[in-house]
C-alpha cells in the first residue's frame, strides 16, 4: 500500500499548505535546501506539466535537456539558483498546473520551496541595494509623495537620459515602466472622510460595512482606486473607514525572502486590523497581492498567531464582497452607463485566492456589457518586471496578455492588478490603448 501511495499518479484530493517553518534553523541550511531542490527539481523534469508558466520552468527544463547526461545530475548545483530568481511566487503552479502537491505524498510546494531558498540567499547578504530599494514601498512612497518631489520623480522617470544613469547605477531597466507617484496620497484625500451615517445590514459573509486597507500603491501611487471603493461602497450603504497608519502588506519584502522584515510589517499592520475587525469592520484592499498576503502567506508563516487568522478571515477582495452583498440582494443594480466590450484581465494574486472571477461576475450585471477574462499571467510580477536582468523576459511572459488585449479592441480593458494593467499598456503597440482599474468601470456604470 505504501508504495502504491507513492508511485500513484496525481492526487484527486483537495490541495493542503503546510505552515512555512522559518523559524527552524534547518530552513536556512544550504545543504539541507540543496537536498530538497534535488528532490523537487528531479519531480519536475519527470512531470513538465508547469512549462507555459513563469521562466523557473524553463529555465530547469533547458538545463536538464542541454546537460550531457541530459538528467537532473548533469546540473551543476550552483545554476539552481537561476531557477530560483525567476520565480515571483504567483503560486499558479500550486494552485492550478501540480499533480504532487499535498496531501500527495510527494508534498511538492514549489513555491514555497523558492520562497525558502530566497530567504536562505536574502541571509547569505546576496541581494543588491537595488533590491531593498525597490521592495521599500512605504519609504518610496513618502520620499516621492512630497508634491514637489513627486513632480521631479515623475518627471525623472520619463527622460530617457536619466533613465539610463538609473539603468547603469540601480539595475532598473531604462525602457521598464515606472509607475507615478501623486502629488496628493490616499490618506491626505480619505484620512479624515467619515461616511455618512446608514443602518448597517450585514448579510451571509459579510458585516455590512469596511475598513479600506489602502495599500502602498494605492496610497502613493494612484489613490483613485481608493476614491473609487469608497465611492462603490457608499453608494451601496456600506459604511467605509480607513486603516491609517498601516504599512506595507508585506509582499515585496517576501519576494526578495526579507522574512524578518515581513515580521516586523506583521507586528504593526496586524493589531491595527485587528482592533477594527474587533469593531466589526471586514476588511478590503484593492490591489490583489495584498489581500493574498493577509489571506495566505501571512497566516502560514504565523500559523499560531490567533490575530493574524482573525485578520485573515476578515480580509475580502473588492468584488468578492460586492458579489457576496449582491447574492444577499443588498447590491444595487441601478446602473445608468453601459460598459460595452471589456477585456479582464485576472491577475495571478487573484486567481490565488481561489475565490472565482469575481470581477467578471460585478461587471456582468451592469446592462449592455460583455467581459471577456483573461486569465494568464500578464508579466509584471512585482520588481521582476523592472529589474535589468529579468524585464526582457517579462515582456517575453507578457505578450500572449499584450496581444489579445490589443486584438481585442474593447471599449475598455482592465485588471485587478493597475500595475499590470500599465505593464500591459507598456507592451502594447498601441499606446493609446489606456488601462482602467476594475473599480473605476463600476464607478462609472454606476454615475457616481
């Protein structure tokens, strides 16, 4: 029996997660890592089923394949780590592409098996102030959301001149798209907003009014996805608040596998969110891999943390709240703009969340309105998008995403994620072509 357990194909079960141990002292041991890449990595050249993902795939498949032995032992050792920097732990090959993950016996985690040796790298000292410059999102954002700073950023960011001096010092590519910071951030517009006083109603799901976690770019970079929800959820009698003085979710510092810094992000954000879900808030962010991290990484990094589950448990994307008070009859429906064609675009982060397209599911109901997802990974990936060494192969990731939408000639394209939505305007031929967050066409069905 056991070995029919273990040489069985694929598993028919539900996939679990394991909790990530960082805190073992074996987590950060190279040797023991290095033992548990072979393993892995020896899975994945048999199987290959996960090759039309990210360059992790190819890049092991390529090695293997150009080896003399053409196996997993013709691998120098040393080339693992070039699997290792093209993930940007999507998690689609958990979630959607991997026969052997838990509770198959093989407990393959691909991604957090990266997220490991990333932080075994990270604790080596082998990242670059490029690196933690980047993943600094709440210091960028308050140097550059200085009104007269961000005009200069901005403004720096579109001259090719400085771009290349950027590209030679930082190892940000020249032709990336950067994004913009504004003048005015999301606290200055909505820190002091109260919502006008409504009978709350609470439905199957939901408590019946929120606390916006705005997120660092919504915060510094386009606080209009903020502006948006407010206005989305007001309308609909949703009583909505801001959670100041929150930082960053935590994401960027996991990709470079700063854990020590997720930490130290947990301990200030978590007993924020928590005394407003103790309130009765729930909990909304509008950019996907935050909401991702509050739901997933951060609850299994601190599985013991009773207010980390609490946090979790309250944390909603956008619209799978709005779809939520919509089945309980308390959405309104009172649409007065037709949105035509649109094009979706479900971000990986989103489709990670296993909740469905809920996007597509809102926009639907507004009349005269056809949406049409695609859900494939569009490229931007965090830093993995901007960074010298991987933008090449970000363009190269992005272009089925960048064709169809161009193809398609909607009246509007859109994604969850407004970073890739400039990323995929950025590989458009088409520049005229400008992306719109989800948010935004349902402000704009709505005539508010």
């Amino acid at each position: 029996m056991a070995d029919q357990e273990s040489t069985r194909e694929g598993s028919l079960e539900a996939p679990t997660r394991h909790p990530i141990n960082w805190h073992d002292p074996d987590f950060y041991n190279e040797t023991s890592l290095f033992a548990e890449l072979e393993r892995v990595f020896d899975i994945c050249h048999g199987c290959r089923r996960c090759f039309s993902l990210c360059h992790s795939f190819p890049s092991l498949f390529d090695m293997i394949d150009e080896s003399e032995s053409m196996e997993l032992d013709g691998v120098e050792k040393a080339d693992y780590w070039k699997v290792v920097d093209h993930c940007y732990l999507c998690d689609m090959c958990y979630m959607t592409k991997c026969p052997y993950v838990p509770p198959h016996p093989w407990n393959l985690d691909f991604p957090h098996l990266m997220l490991r040796a990333k932080a075994v790298k990270f604790k080596q000292g082998k990242f670059t102030a490029r690196d933690k410059l980047l993943t600094s999102t709440d210091l960028l954002g308050k140097l550059a959301g200085i009104p007269v700073v961000s005009a200069a950023v901005n403004g720096a960011n579109k001259n090719p001149t400085v771009r290349r001096v950027v590209q030679n010092v930082l190892g940000v590519h020249a032709d990336a798209h950067l994004p913009e910071f504004a003048p005015h951030t999301l606290k200055q517009r909505q820190g002091k907003h109260v919502s006008a006083h409504t009978q709350i109603q609470a439905s199957e799901g939901t408590r019946g009014k929120v606390a916006l976690f705005g997120t660092c770019y919504g915060s510094y970079n386009e606080p209009q996805l903020g502006d948006d929800l407010v206005a989305i959820f007001e309308h609909n009698a949703i009583p909505v608040t801001l959670a100041t003085n929150a930082q960053c979710c935590g994401m960027p510092k996991l990709e470079l596998g700063d854990l020590q810094t997720v930490e130290q992000l947990k301990n200030v954000n978590i007993p924020i969110l928590t005394k407003l879900v103790d309130e009765g808030w729930d909990i909304v962010a509008p950019v996907p891999s935050c909401v991702f991290m509050f739901k997933s990484e951060l609850p299994l990094m601190f599985p013991d943390d009773a207010q980390v589950a609490k946090v979790s448990a309250a944390m909603f994307d956008p619209f799978e709240y709005l779809m939520l008070r919509y089945k309980a009859g308390l959405l309104r429906t009172d649409f007065k703009t037709p949105l035509g064609s649109v094009t979706h675009h479900a971000p990986c982060h989103l489709r990670s969340q296993n909740i469905g397209v809920k996007t597509r599911e809102v926009l639907s109901l507004v009349p005269d309105t056809q949406v049409k997802t695609l859900e494939r990974c569009a490229g931007h990936n965090g830093t993995y998008g901007v960074k010298v060494e991987t933008y090449e192969m970000s363009m190269k990731i992005g272009k089925p995403v960048f064709k169809q939408v161009q193809d398609a000639a909607a009246a509007h394209y859109a994604s969850d994620c407004p970073m890739a939505g400039h990323h995929i305007e950025h590989g458009m031929d088409n520049h005229s072509l400008k992306p719109e967050h989800p948010l935004s066409l349902l402000r704009l069905a709505y005539g508010i």
